[in-house]
C-alpha cells in the first residue's frame, strides 16, 4: 500500500498541477470578486497540498508486510480486460449495430465468454435481456435508443 | 394544526393511483437491490434517475426514495441467511444474524429485521415531519456566506468521516469540486477544461459519473475476486417468522434507542446507515447485561442495527430537503436528481413545492407499510432471489447502466463518461479512496462556488465574511476544524506515542 500510495500521490499531484495551470490561465472577473478560475486554482493548490501529504506518509511509514496484494491475480486481470474490451467494443459500434443487436452481444459476449455460462443460458439471457431494455426504455419511456441502417 | 394540514395534502399526492404504484415499485426494487450483494442502494438510485427522468419530479423522488429506504429493509435478508451483507450497513447484522440462523432461528432474525425496520422507519418519517418545517424556516433567512459554509461544512464532514483514511476522503471530495467546475462557467460565462467538446460545455454529466463510481466499478470489484455464498437452509413459513414474546421483551428497548440514535446520526451530513447500525451495535452491547453474548445470535444485535439503519435514511432526508445538503452518497445521487428535475432543494422548496416535499415526506409512511408486507410473507421469495448466480446479474447490471446512462441526453459520449469513470471508480477502491465524497463534491460543487463568489463579491474579496455573521462563522468554523482533524489527531498521537516512551 505505502508503494502505491506514493505512486498515487505523484499522479495527483501531476493532476493538480495540470488543474492550477489551466486555471491561472482564465480571465479575471470583469467585475467585483473572483473570476472563473478561482475555484479550481485553490481546489488544484489544495489537492497539491494533500497528494504531497500522502506522498510523505507513504515515506513515513514502516514498510508494512502487505496484508493484501494490490494486484489481482493473473485470471483477475484478464477478466477486467475482457470486460473492458468488449464494454469499449460496445460503445464504438453501437450506433452502428443498433441497440437490439449491441446490447445482445454485449450480454452474450459477458455471460459466455467472461463468465463462461452454457450456451444455452447465454443466449436465453441475451435475447430476454436485450428485448427487455428496449421494451422498457424505447415503448415504455420512449428514449429513442440508437438503430443501425436497418432500422433496429 | 399546520403540519396535520400539510400532512393531508402530502397523502392526498402520494395516494394518487400513479404515485401509490411508483412507491410501490420503489420499495420493491429496493428490497431487491437490499437483497443482491454486489449493488447497493447508491446504484440503484443513479440506475433509476434516467429510468425515472420522464415522471414528474414528485412521483421520481417517491420512487428513489423507496429504493433508498427499501435497501435498509432487503439488506438484512441477505446478512442473515448467507452471511453477506446485501449493502454496507447491513454489515453488523451479520454478526448475530448468521449465527441466529445457524441455530435454526433465521425466522424470528428476519421477523425482527423486518418489524425492527418498519418501526425505526416510521418514527424516523415521524421525527422528518416535525423537524423539517420549523428548519426550512431557519434557513430562510440564510444569505450567501450562510449557504457557503453550510455547504462547506457538509463537504467536509462527509469526506473527513467516510473510509478508513480522512486523507484520501478529503482528496476525493476536492477531485469532486475540481470535476464540478468543468463546463460553461455559470457567472463570467468563461469555458473551462472543456478541451473544445460541445458535450463537455454543459459539465460532466452527473450520472455518467454517478454510475460509473458506483455501479460499474463496482462491478469491476466484484469480477476480479468473485463472492462464494454458503446459503442457509432456513424455515421461512410465516407463523416462523414472527419472534415470541421473550424476543420481544429484549429486544423493545434496544429498537427506541437504537431509532432515535440512528435518526439524530442521519441528520447529521457525513454519517450516514452504516455509521449509524455500528454506533447503536456498540451501544447495545455496552448497555447489555450479557455482553459476551452479543456475536452468538443475540436477537437484539439484530434489532439494532437494522433499526438503526432506517432511521438513519430517514434522519438522512431532514438535511437534504431542508438545506439541500446531502448527508451521504445515496442522498447526494438524490440531490443530483432533485436537480436535473429543476428542484433546489432547500427552505425556500416548502414554500414553493410543498406538494413535492409533503407528497414525498407522506409516501413514507405508506412505503414503510409495503415493505413491512413485502418482507414479512414474502421473505421466502426475496430468499430464492439470492439462487440466481452473480455471473447473470452481472452483464444485466452494464447493460442496465449503459443503456440508462444514455437515455439521460440521448448522447453515445455519456457512456464514455461511464467507462472512463467507471474504471477511475476502480482504482479509487483498490487504493482506498472512497468514491462517494467525489460525488458530493461533484454536486455540491456549483452550489459552493456560487455561493462562495457571490459572498466574496458582497465583501470585496474580503474573506473575512464568512466569520463575522455569527451562523456562517460557527459553521466555518466546524467545516474548517473537521477539515484539520486528522492532522489535530496525528499530532496528538505523536504526543501521546512520545509521553509513552519518555515513561517507558
């Protein structure tokens, strides 16, 4: 944790030297009082002060012998990627395949391939689930959910 | 005289047949959600808020609300029969819980979980009803520096008293204020941190955030080490419900203490449910005559904190509709709702929207008495719900949240917003950042600079208005000593670590 909590800090502290910059850089008040950057220039100051505070803890403390490992394990990591391969997969083209078709291999494609469920099931929840989202938001609430050329 | 008569017009909107069936709905899903470990009540409440985004603004609270309240009903479900907790402030019930069901009495435990919540729940609507207006009326005479503190104060004691490290509760409630400030700036109409994106000249939408800090990094979390649940047989039949007259007679006194205790703590901005069932657990165990006995199976370690907790999420109301201060994350998700509804909550919403406050004050009672008849017969159902796997609920959770996230604005780059947070979401918790102080920020974070600027241009600049109006001063003061008391409390340690090792 020590190690990661000095990693942290110098990731925010990059983060809030970014924030301060950009906020200097803003135009004063026209008028009586603070302008548009004041806020995020002393939130920025502020998060610098703590992510400095953390760093130095992390410096302070005893090394501890790591209760927890911060890693997950290999198989852990390869599911996180997976989930985030096919949720950004998802978003890139769905506008393109439409909602009833993303949503359905979304579904498909995480309770088959992530979590290996039978076939059998995989489908049954893909195509209940994504029927069901569109029943829900494009008749009962009437969001116009995305189509492809097809127009579904 | 005044409050029965608003009283009145409160049920006569929550008794409306749409309202009725929304609250319905409410509960409902908030049991569930109480139920299945993996999401919690701050989840379902930013699922539901674009689910919800059609209906007009009394009947969505109604319906979030009932999630909210509902949650601390169904959370205990799960804590008692497979050791669990359904949501975090369920956590203590699982100490005697569990061992009560393996000692075959899972029936009286979920009996009392479930009568223990409907009592702490009504006194806790109960107490919202008396303290509420005579409040709002306070606060009417609130000015700009007023409003600045109050809000800087909530801010504070909500990072300085969530997870384990105030330090990094702090940061993440400043993150929050930082992310607020993205968008058209609403005085000087200046652009900031939008990068020259149309979609960001509104702000980060709060929901994308929301969902992605919570439901999908929670998912995430959930992924990498996956749950294993041992579920108990239990005897779920209705006449097995119902704790006998011996349960009773201990367990009375530890629900009104545990109801008025969890109320006054739900009022208070930053300690939310969970704190709330931890405080009256001790408690009771202190005021126990048989205080060994307590982590064994003990009925009243459950009726106190599953009182408590109830009372908590009402307490929790009292600031959010009265000063438009949530107290915790699930009632900042519901302050960022109220909002995108067009509602400031705060004094002035009972003079103008008294409809909404009492109607959604009233569907309190009325959700309060669902849930107690949704807990109590159908507990068994709510038990089966628990069979269905993690890894079926997971892809319906994404989904759910993609797709809601989109239908706010009809826009693809929300569900970035979703992702992109979703896996800052994860981060922050596998490095012990509590995620909801950076929601609160996000929210409160235009009300402080609003009120922050407009009081510095009434002075001039000159800070020093925050002190000389006697309110704004004390609570400047409160918000400014929690925001340093982790600093007070590290230099007292050292103290204390060095007298020790001067005597020793």
């Amino acid at each position: 944790m020590r190690r990661a909590d000095q990693v942290t800090g110098v990731v925010v502290l990059l983060f809030s030297v970014f924030v301060m910059v950009g906020a200097w850089r803003m135009p004063p008040s026209a008028t009586f009082g603070p302008g548009a950057g004041f806020l995020p220039f002393w939130c920025g100051a502020l998060l610098a002060l703590l992510s400095f505070l953390l760093i130095l803890s992390g410096v302070r403390r005893p090394l501890v012998a790591a209760a927890k490992t911060l890693f997950p394990s290999e198989r852990g990591l390869l599911t996180l990627a997976a989930v985030v391969v096919g949720l950004t997969a998802y978003i890139l083209t769905l506008e393109t395949l439409g909602f009833l078709v993303g949503t359905g291999l979304l579904t498909a494609y995480l309770l088959g391939v992530v979590e290996k469920e039978k076939w059998t099931t995989t489908i049954l929840v893909a195509v209940l689930n994504s029927a069901g989202l569109y029943v829900v938001f494009q008749v009962l609430l009437g969001v116009n959910l995305p189509t492809n050329r097809f127009g579904f | 005289m005044d409050i029965f008569h608003n009283l009145l017009l409160g049920f006569h909107v929550a008794l409306s047949p749409q309202n009725l069936l929304f609250c319905f709905i409410g509960v409902t899903l908030g049991t569930l959600i109480g139920v299945l470990p993996g999401i919690g009540p701050v989840t379902g409440v930013a699922i539901l808020i674009p689910i919800t985004f059609g209906l007009s603004a009394t009947t969505a609270i109604i319906t979030m609300a009932g999630v909210y309240y509902g949650a601390m009903y169904g959370g205990s479900t799960t804590s008692i029969l497979i050791n669990v907790p359904g949501e975090s402030a369920s956590v203590v019930t699982c100490l005697d819980g569990y061992q009560m069901a393996r000692k075959g009495r899972a029936g009286p435990a979920l009996g009392m979980a479930a009568l223990a919540s409907f009592i702490a729940g009504t006194f806790a609507t109960l107490a919202l009803n008396l303290i509420a207006p005579p409040l709002a009326d306070v606060a009417l005479s609130f000015g700009p520096p007023e409003y600045f503190a109050l809000t800087f104060m909530g801010l504070t004691l909500v990072t300085s008293l969530s997870g384990d490290s105030m330090l990094k509760g702090i940061m993440s409630g400043v993150f929050g204020v930082i992310l607020a400030c993205v968008g058209i700036d609403a005085v000087s109409g200046e652009e900031r941190f939008t990068f020259g994106n149309v979609f960001l000249l509104d702000g980060l939408g709060f929901i994308g955030v929301a969902v992605g800090l919570f439901a999908i990094a929670e998912v995430l979390i959930n992924l990498e080490d996956p749950m294993e649940q041992v579920f108990m047989k239990a005897d779920l039949k209705l006449r097995s419900l119902f704790p006998n007259l011996q349960d009773w007679k201990v367990s009375l006194g530890p629900i009104g203490r545990s109801s008025v205790i969890g109320f006054i703590i739900g009022v208070l901005p930053g300690a939310g449910a969970t704190i709330a069932s931890f405080v009256t657990y001790a408690t009771e165990k202190r005021l126990s005559k048989h205080p060994e006995k307590f982590g064994t199976g003990v009925i009243e370690g459950v009726a106190a904190p599953e009182a408590a907790n109830n009372a908590a999420a009402g307490g929790a109301m009292v600031p959010l509709l009265t000063l438009g201060i949530p107290g915790s994350g699930t009632t900042a998700v519901l302050l960022g709702a109220l909002l995108i509804h067009g509602l400031r909550p705060g004094p002035l919403l009972f003079k103008t929207n008294p409809d909404f406050v009492w109607g959604v004050i009233a569907s309190m009672y009325i959700g309060n008495v669902m849930l107690l008849v949704l807990n109590l017969p159908l507990v068994a159902m709510w038990a089966s719900m628990l069979r269905v796997p993690y890894r079926i609920l997971m892809p319906l959770i994404v989904t759910i949240s993609a797709v809601g996230v989109f239908a706010t604005d009809n826009n693809v780059f929300d569900m970035w917003i979703m992702f992109g947070f979703g896996i800052i979401g994860y981060l922050m918790r596998k490095l012990d950042f509590p995620a909801a102080p950076a929601v609160l920020g996000l929210v409160l974070g235009p009300l402080v600079e609003r009120s922050l600027r407009q009081s510095l241009t009434i002075s001039h600049g000159d800070l020093s208005i925050f002190f000389t109006r006697p309110i704004s001063g004390v609570l400047t003061v409160a918000a400014l000593l929690s925001l340093f008391a982790p600093l007070f409390r590290t230099a007292w340690e050292a103290r204390k670590r060095r007298l020790a090792s001067t005597k020793g």
